[in-house]
C-alpha cells in the first residue's frame, strides 16, 4: 500500500515509492538522501500540522508538511 508520508504514525516506516515535487524541492530533497527504494521512518511529528522528523539510515532530517506531503511511501500491509 502507498501512502503520503505525513501520514505515517511517529516509529511508522516504510520505502519511498515516488517524489512528486519540482525540481528546486526535488533536487534539495536528493541531497538529503531522499531517494526511491530508501528506507525512512518517521522519528517525531510536530503538532497543529508543525514538521516532521524523518531519519533516512543514520541521517535524521526535519522537514515541513507541504514537502513530506509530496512524496509517497510503501508501507507493508
């Protein structure tokens, strides 16, 4: 199943299916390590709608909702 990724619940994981974003927040993604086939987890999740904290390996990243919400992530069933 794919979902965005602010949907996934704080400890949740699963690997990056897609990146539906432009090139400016595509290309700042990739350098961050955001990567089809990449394992994520979701660390933390700010309230009222604030960012998420992603670790992608061993590199933990903080990133606001609109970004996440632009990219999709399979998660097992």
């Amino acid at each position: 199943m794919t979902v965005k990724l602010p949907t996934l619940q704080k400890g949740q994981s699963g690997t990056i299916a897609a990146i539906h974003a432009g090139d400016e927040l595509y290309h700042r993604l990739a350098a961050l390590g955001f990567r089809v086939g990449k394992k994520l987890e979701v660390v933390r999740k700010g309230c009222c709608s604030g960012p998420l904290q992603v670790r992608l390996g061993t590199t933990d990243v903080i990133m606001r909702r609109r970004d996440a919400q632009q990219i999709d992530v399979k998660v097992p069933d």
